[in-house]
C-alpha cells in the first residue's frame, strides 16, 4: 500500500515538472510577443524608482558583474575592480582609447639613451581629493609602495629593476633601474597616492576625475565629480556602481531603470533590449585564433599552417558565432590598438580552399590529416568557433575533434605544459603595449604556449624593446606582426564583439584597447 | 507462443500505466532506431542562413544557433542520452547487486565494511566524482559512463542488499540450506529470482535518473563532444535562446521529459505485473 501511494506521488512529480516546462515555454513566449507590457508588469518596485530618476541626468547608475575586492589601488586584483577604478585612481601616465600613453600626473617623462633613467615632471595644480597637492614625495612613496623596497615581494614583478626612486626637486622625480628597460613605461600606470594617508584601505585618495564617497560590499561603490581636477572634468556628478550578481536579471533591471549602463553584456540579452537604450559595439580586446603547437607534427610544417589559414572564412565563423559582429585580424595584434595594428594583415590569407590543398599536398598531406582541438568549455563563443573550423577544415580534408576541457585543465595542460595541438582562445594585452601580446612569440619566453620560434622575430623584439624612440620602436613592433602573419605562426581568426547598453538619456561611451570603464567620458544626451 | 502473445497483450492494455509506458517508451525508442539509418538533415549540417528558426514545415523542431536542424540532433542526441543511461544503470545494476547480493547475503564484518564504504560513497555528490574521473582520465563519453555507474553503485547495492536480507530468513532459504546447497547457487538461483521485481524497477526508476543526471554533467563541458550532443548538452546550449527561439529548449528538453515519463510508467507498470 506504501509503495504504490509512493508511486503514484512520482507520477504527480513527474506531472508537475511537465507542467512547469510547459509553464515556462508558455511565459516564454508571451513576453515574447506582448514585449513591453510583460516588461514592464516584471518589473514592479524598479519602475517607481525609474520615475523618480526619470531624466534626471546628474546621475548614473552603473552595473557591476562583480564585488570590488580592494579599495587600496595597490592592492587590487581583479580586472573588474581594476576597471572601476580607473575613474578614481591615476598614475604618472594614463592609457588613452587609441592605446597610448599620455602624461598624467606627470606633465611629461624623458628616458636616458641607455633606458636606465626615467625622469618624470609633475604636472603643476595636480591635486589630491582631499584638496591636498600632489608632491615628489608622494610620488616617491607610490612608487616604492610597489616596488618592495622595504625587501618584500615587490606589488608589481617588473618593478623589482628599480634600484632607487630619487627625488631630484619639487617638481622632479627619476627612477633609476638596475638593468635598461624601455618596455617600463605601461606599469607607471600605478596609482599616485597621498604618503600622508594612514589608511588606503578603508579612506581610498586619488587624483581622478572622481573621487570616492562611499562603498557597501555586495551591493554598491558611490563616486562623486572631483570639480578640482587637473584635466578635462567630468560631465556627470554622481555615479554609482550598483552590483548585479545575478546576469539574468541585467535586462530586466535596464529596462525597469534601476541601471543605467551594463558592459559586455552578453549578445543574446541585447537582442531583448528596448530601443530606450543605445548599444555600442565594440570588440573584446582580444587575439582571437586557432592556436597551433609549432613544435608537433604537423604543424611544424609552415606549409601546413599555412594551408589552415587559407582553408578558414573568419566571416563566415563571425556570421555564426556572434550574427556577424566582431572584426576580423590577422596577426597576434587586436584593432583598439590602432598604433600597432595592420589591417592589411587581413589578406595575408583570403579564404581559398583550393590552395589549401594545394599547400597540403606539397607537405606530403594529399589526403588530409587528424588532429585534436582542446577548448575549455566555459567560453561558449571559443567552442561555437571550434564547430565552425571543424566544417571549414572538413572541405580540405582536414578532420578536427574538439575536446572541451574544464578551465583549470586548460590552463595546466595546454597553457603551462603545452601538452595540446591546438586550441581556440583568446589571448588579452595586460598593458596598455604591443609587447604585452607579441613578447610571448620569443622563442625563450616561459609564456611562448606555441613552441614557436623564429630567429627574425626575436630580432625584432629585441629592437623593438631596445629603442627608447617611439616610432621607431612601434615600427618593429609592426615587423613582429608581419613575421607571425607571413609564418602562420597561428590561426588568426578574430577579435570578439563586445556590447555596452548605455540609457540614451546619456552618450559618449568610449572603449579602451584595455579592460577599463572610462565614465568621465559620458554625458547627458541634451 | 502466440496466446502467449495475446495474453500479455491484453494484460499491458489492462493497466493503463503499462500501457503508457509501453506507448511512450516505444515512441522514444523508434525514433532512435530510425536515427540509425536515416536523418531529415544530417546532425553536423551547419547553415548561417537558417540559424535559430522556429517550428517550420522544414525544421519541425527549428533550427539551432548554428542554423543545425534541432529534430536531426534530438534523434542523434537521444541515441547518446539512451546509451549512456543504459550503460551507467548497467554498470550500476551489475556491480551494485553483486555486492549488495554478498554483504546481504554473508554479513557479518565483510558486509559491516563494504556498507560503510558504500555510504561513504553516498557522501560525495556524483558531480564531484565525475570531474575526478575526468580530470584524471580526460573528457569523452566513456568516462562520463565510468563515473555516472560508479556513482550509481551505491544505491544498488543499498536495496539489493535489504532484498535479500529479507530473503534470508524466508523458509525456502532455510530448506535449502538443509539440502546442503551451495552459497554460490544459493545466492544466484534461490534469492536473487525472488527480487527480480523490485530490482525492475529499481533499474528503471535508475535508468530516469541516470538520463537526468548525464543531462546535469554535461553542463560541465563533460561527456560528448561538439559538434556532436547529446540531450542534456544541447538543452545547456539552448538556455540563452530561451526567449528568443523557445523551441529550440523546448523540443530537447520534452523529449528528456517523455524519456523519463515513459520509463518511470514502464517501471511502476513492471512493479504492478504479478
């Protein structure tokens, strides 16, 4: 008797779940259709709180994906905290959107002839958020804060070259290294902050165009206008960083109005925005490719890859993996870095199946060859493109198997053991520099993941992190990016579409070639 | 042999559960045998022109976001989910009554130490197993069928082992010890016959759960590979489209629904037979 009451409940579950399956297509497909009116019902108590905001452009609320895990600059680890940041923290140079540097705190650097000497010039009328002037000493004690002079680990590893940073005068500074680096440039970045301050912690003093007011962990970060700033001040008073642990529910808080702005959201979700908001495309800032270990069979041939290069369609993969969005490049450099990046690189090789075989043949494949694709699976757009190349490669003759692995796994076989063929992922520029994505092709490099290895390349490099003078150093820089094209050191595909939904009360987002939210950019639409 | 036939005909049209279960199980199992030999499009087709469409005269199940034909990959995809529930409830059935059999069976400090064991077993979530086994094995449907049968030992062994416990002490057992039969023929043709029912429907209630549980590992990138799927895979792939494409979610994952539906019928129709 039990037991057959017992049964009879699991077919009441069973009933149940069909029953809320069918509940939620149902629902699905309604909001589907009735659009806004379902929208708008959903999103109950944040409606009110639309009206009393309602164009009212003083203030900007921003959707966060994650907690800021530090408020001292020095201390901070995650991108997403790093990006926030930005509005609130300067160093002595600041990346700008075409990815060079400008003087910031500084008004302007020279580097000696040998690159042992950086001598930086403070800028005049640089204050502190607490109204306080920016001094040598100040500059002196961020510096040294991380560079471990105390014989600690130094915060950033390349500052371990620092052997003193010397006060020279008022308005003076240089820092002298032990060994010639002029790639050292990208890390003064790093936070000047005010030596008198006891608490970085918990009191965050910067010199950005905002300065902080106050922040509730897991829920938000509050910045307020610094009207004394140096530079261009911003067009918006106060703005608020609001943390959406949940990613399902971005649409729904855009469109009920409590966020204003959400970065990289993802394409899907664009797809169900009103057109109350404005989209920016833009592009991940990443390298993204078929990339080959150039040390097994057969892509030790470069006639081989070569033949890989000719045989894909980054279009056609674009049309697939993101509608068409994205932009297609062609060596190991991503647009947003317009100084670096050779669009003609492009054309190298334009997709030509024929002389793919060709090129097949003449290796000694005339019939193709197997090999392994290792993804890691929780980057949806990688495995979409991994399906793709799998198609294109079958008209050459070419059989590819995917093998979706857990991050952690990428990481240590393919990333540090190199014990792969080949792998689609994208590879990002951790500063604001070319060498940050083209230093791991150099044949002794620890990071170099391909095997790849090129007497010419390593020339290049060298020149290019030898010379102190800009132009000449962006030029060699370029020549590494002709090499790995001309080598098909990988399978360049693409850099990703990235998507910003900006409220069209505001305008004027502004992507960076490197992981940050520049907020002082953004003004009211009228 | 043809009364014989008819008869379980009739008894299958008697109990409404069986007789569902039969219906919906059969419906399943056609369309994976059809799918041996014969697809509307094939599984791996890709089309830019024809990505995410909904229910058409073309695609009765639309089409996915890489423009692939939904109801070629839900025949294909079923196969996958099938085979692997079937070898995980196998590897779990066989293994899981053999011990559950001995310790019933013995008792005494052998059964003290393997039950333990087995509910230390029960401890670990099979997600956790599973991604051991992968990470030291590596990825493919083999490993995923290793740790989803390893994973479901424990509650095998669990019930066979109340089975026959309960069988020990019947009389015909004790007859039987009388005459002097031997542990082994004790086991395998005195006790085991006896609970063939309940284990039926263990293994059936085992095989839903089985195709439940490869569903939730393949969220995990773990089991089949693209551009192959299987059911539980391409409903994690459909989950972003839900609103845009409903069908694409919803045609794999009724399918899981019927799938189960029709053996848990299956399974309280068998338990209902005698």
């Amino acid at each position: 008797m039990i037991t057959r009451r017992h049964g009879r409940k699991k077919i009441c579950a069973l009933l149940t779940v069909v029953l809320t399956t069918l509940t939620v297509a149902l629902s699905g497909c309604s909001s589907d259709k009735a659009g806004d009116s379902a929208k708008n019902s959903g999103a109950g108590s944040s409606a009110a709180s639309e009206q009393a905001n309602a164009g009212d452009t003083s203030k900007l609320i921003v959707g966060i994906p994650q907690d800021i895990d530090s408020l001292d600059p020095h201390h901070m680890t995650g991108a997403g905290t790093k990006e926030v940041m930005f509005n609130v923290f300067e160093g002595l140079v600041k990346p700008d959107e075409n990815g060079n540097l400008n003087p910031a705190v500084a008004s302007e650097y020279t580097i000696s002839e040998d690159n042992k000497v950086y001598t930086f010039t403070l800028r005049d009328g640089v204050k502190f958020h607490d109204g306080t002037d920016v001094t040598a000493e100040d500059v002196k004690y961020s510096l040294e804060r991380n560079a471990g002079v105390d014989g600690s680990e130094p915060l950033i590893s390349s500052f371990s070259e620092i052997e003193s940073v010397n006060i020279v005068d008022d308005k003076h500074v240089e820092v002298v290294l032990n060994k010639a680096d002029s790639e050292l440039l990208p890390q003064f970045t790093v936070a000047i902050i005010p030596k008198a301050n006891a608490n970085p912690e918990t009191n965050p003093i910067g010199t950005g165009p905002y300065k902080y007011v106050s922040n509730a962990p897991q829920e938000s970060l509050v910045v307020t206008r610094f009207d004394d700033y140096w530079g261009e001040k911003a067009f918006i008073k106060d703005v608020v960083f609001k943390i959406e642990a949940n990613s399902d529910a971005i649409v729904l808080d855009l469109e009920g109005g409590s966020i204003d702005m959400y970065a990289r959201i993802p394409s899907a979700q664009v797809a169900q925005l009103s057109d109350k908001f404005e989209i920016y495309e833009g592009t991940m800032n990443l390298v993204q490719a078929l990339y080959l270990n150039n040390a097994v069979k057969p892509f030790d041939d470069v006639r081989v890859r070569q033949a890989l290069c000719y045989a894909i369609d980054p279009q056609e993969i674009m049309d697939f993996v993101s509608d068409g969005a994205g932009t297609e490049i062609g060596s190991a450099m991503y647009p947003a870095f317009t100084k670096y990046f050779l669009p003609e690189l492009n054309d190298t090789y334009n997709h030509d199946p024929e002389k793919a075989k060709a090129l097949l043949a003449e290796a000694g494949y005339p019939n193709g060859f197997e090999f392994t694709i290792t993804v890691p699976s929780n980057y949806k757009q990688h495995v979409d493109t991994a399906q793709v190349l799998v198609e294109e490669f079958k008209a050459i003759g070419v059989t590819a198997n995917i093998q979706e692995v857990e991050w952690n796994t990428w990481l240590s076989d393919v990333y540090t053991d190199k014990k792969y063929e080949s792998t689609v992922v994208g590879f990002d520029a951790s500063t604001v520099s070319a060498g940050a994505l083209l230093a791991r092709y150099e044949s002794t490099s620890s990071k170099n993941t391909f095997n790849y290895s090129n007497k010419d390349f390593d020339e290049a490099l060298h020149k290019a992190t030898e010379t102190a003078d800009d132009a000449q150093k962006t030029e060699y820089y370029k020549e590494c990016e002709r090499i790995l094209s001309k080598d098909a050191a990988n399978v360049y595909i693409q850099d990703l579409p990235e998507y910003v939904a900006l409220n069209k009360k505001f305008t004027g987002y502004v992507f960076y070639p490197i992981y940050l939210q520049d907020i002082a950019k953004i003004r009211p639409a009228e | 042999m043809r009364d014989k036939f008819t008869e379980v005909f009739k008894k299958i049209k008697k109990d409404p559960y069986m007789c569902a279960g039969v219906i919906i199980t059969g419906i399943i199992l056609l369309m994976i045998v059809v799918g041996l030999f014969w697809m509307p499009y094939e599984p791996t087709k890709m089309s830019a022109a024809e990505k995410l469409q909904g229910i058409s005269f073309k695609h009765i199940m639309g089409t996915d976001n890489m423009g692939r034909d939904v109801f070629s990959r839900v025949m294909y995809g079923s196969r996958v989910t099938f085979l692997i529930a079937l070898g995980t409830v196998f590897i779990g059935a066989f293994a899981g009554t053999l011990i559950g059999a001995l310790t019933g069976y013995f008792g005494g400090l052998f059964d003290e130490i393997t039950m333990r064991v087995i509910d230390a077993m029960f401890a670990f979530p099979s997600i956790l197993l599973a991604l051991v086994i992968v990470s030291v094995f590596g990825t493919g449907w083999m490993q995923l069928l290793l740790s989803l049968g390893i994973a479901f030992i424990p509650s095998f062994a669990r019930i066979v082992r109340g089975e026959v416990l309960r069988c020990r002490n019947t009389d015909y057992v004790e007859s039987a010890k009388l005459q002097g039969v031997s542990d082994v023929r004790m086991i395998f043709v005195h006790i085991l016959p006896n609970i063939k029912g309940v284990l039926a429907s263990s293994i059936l209630i085992g095989f839903n759960n089985a195709v439940l549980a490869e569903a939730g590992l393949s969220y995990l990138g773990v089991g089949s590979q693209p551009p192959y799927a299987s059911l539980g895979k391409m409903l994690s792939d459909a989950q972003q489209y839900m609103f845009t494409t409903p069908s694409y979610c919803l045609c794999p994952g009724l399918v899981i629904v019927l799938m189960v539906l029709g053996f848990s019928f299956l399974g309280e129709g068998i338990r209902r037979w005698e």
